[in-house]
C-alpha cells in the first residue's frame, strides 16, 4: 500500500487477500540494515481488508530486539469492519511481540481453526473491540511469554469463544 513501516511480507488496505497452500518463512520486523529506512511493524499488516488464509505456515518470522510491545505482529490488524479465517494453519518457531494484534480495531470478526501455535515467543493474542473472536480445535504448545505479557489479552469488550483446544505446556498469565 505504501506504507514502508507496515507489512514486511503483506501490506493490504482496503482489500479482500486469501492465500491457501503457503509458506511465509524467515521474514523479520528489524531486518533493516539502512539506518534510515524503518523496519516493518508487522509480517501482515491488514488495513479494513477481509484477510483468509487456509493450510499456511507461518514459520521462523521475526525479530524485533528494538520495538516495544504492540509495535510488532505476525498479523496486525487496523482498523475495522474487518473478516478474519485463519484454516488449518501452522504458527511455530516465531519471534514477534503478539501473533494477532488487533488492539486498535473496532468491529472484527477473528476465526481461527484446527490452527497449531507452537514453539513461538509471542503473546497469540491481544485484543481491543472484537465483536467475534473464535478459536476452534486449536493447539497452543511450548510457547514462551518474555517479560510479564499475558498468552491472551482480552479487553473487556472483546468476546473470545475457545472450542476444543488443547492449551498445552505455554506459559499463561492470567
């Protein structure tokens, strides 16, 4: 979209994106070494664009030493009125603040199914205003929290619903 800071693998705006049958692998949020150039903020940075993404790994995707909490997303999602299916997916061996960063949103329908979060440092979830949140035959392993973050940030007026998922050996704060 033009946005140099967002997006390092995706950056879609107004927009409808699926991909099915993918790999996204090795790309970071601090992989800059122009020191006048910024790093990206996010993997897929998803502006009120309806986003599907169906049998994907999601594999050795970020680093970002220099940006604080909420400053760096596998998936960030901004603003609104916004239909997310994350299928089948493999999220695993990532390094990103927040899997799903959707603490700047309003009104977003989050879908995720028999999708695996494993082995990443990242809080999978943080949320504000999530009209919908689903997370269905989903497995949550291994995953290590750095500093005092919560696995799941969920905003008073976020609805998250969780349906058959496993939630493993991850470290959780509640």
């Amino acid at each position: 979209y033009g946005y140099p800071s967002y997006g390092a693998a995706i950056c879609a705006k107004n927009s409808t994106v699926e991909m099915y049958d993918c790999i996204v692998e090795g790309n970071g949020t601090e992989d800059s070494t122009d020191e006048d150039r910024e790093a990206a903020y996010s993997i897929f940075y998803i502006w009120s664009t309806d986003f599907t993404a169906v049998n994907m790994d999601f594999i050795n995707n970020g680093d970002a030493p220099e940006k604080g909490f909420y400053d760096s997303a596998a998936i960030w999602l901004y603003p609104d009125d916004m239909n997310i299916l994350i299928d089948g997916c493999n999220f695993e061996n990532n390094n990103t603040e927040i899997i799903f960063n959707t603490g700047m949103t309003d009104s977003i329908d989050l879908r995720v199914l028999k999708t695996t979060f494993k082995n990443n440092k990242s809080t999978v979830y943080t949320g504000k205003y999530v009209s919908s949140g689903y997370f269905e035959a989903c497995t949550f392993a291994n995953n290590r929290l750095s500093e005092e973050y919560y696995s799941f940030y969920i905003h008073p007026r976020d609805t998250l619903t969780f349906r058959d998922c496993d939630m493993g050996d991850s470290d959780y704060n509640d």
